[in-house]
C-alpha cells in the first residue's frame, strides 16, 4: 500500500512540474486500465520513449483526448 502511495504522490508531482508519468500512473490520474493506455498508444496517443521505457505528459495526453472525443461526435 505505501508503493501506491507514492506513487500517485509522485504522478501528482509530475503533473505540477509538467513532468513525465509512467503507464501506470498515468493510468492512474486518468482512472483508466494500464491495458487501456496500451490500447490508446496503438491508436496514436502521444508518447516518448527514453530508451525502451515509454512515459508520458499528461497534457499532452489530455489535449489528445479531448481532440479524439471530438472527432468521434
């Protein structure tokens, strides 16, 4: 539980500092599945790769949502 713990209180850091989150606390932030993030990265959600590790903004990924919403309607 303390793992979880820090981890939302180091995605909420990353937030404010416009940092870089992981898949699961991504995931975390948008109260989705990590397999859903998986699913939304192959449909062309806005990720970086730092070697083999993939992490992600969180406005980024929020602008690319609320574009693809759109473009659903």
């Amino acid at each position: 539980m303390t793992a979880q713990v820090v981890s939302i209180e180091t995605a909420r850091k990353s937030r404010a500092q416009g940092g870089y989150l992981t898949k699961t606390q991504l995931s975390e932030q948008l109260e989705m599945s990590p397999r859903w993030i998986e699913y939304q990265v192959a449909a062309g959600m806005p990720s970086h790769l730092f070697g083999n590790r993939r992490r992600f903004r969180l406005a980024e990924v929020e602008d690319w949502l609320a574009k693809e919403s759109a473009w659903a309607r």
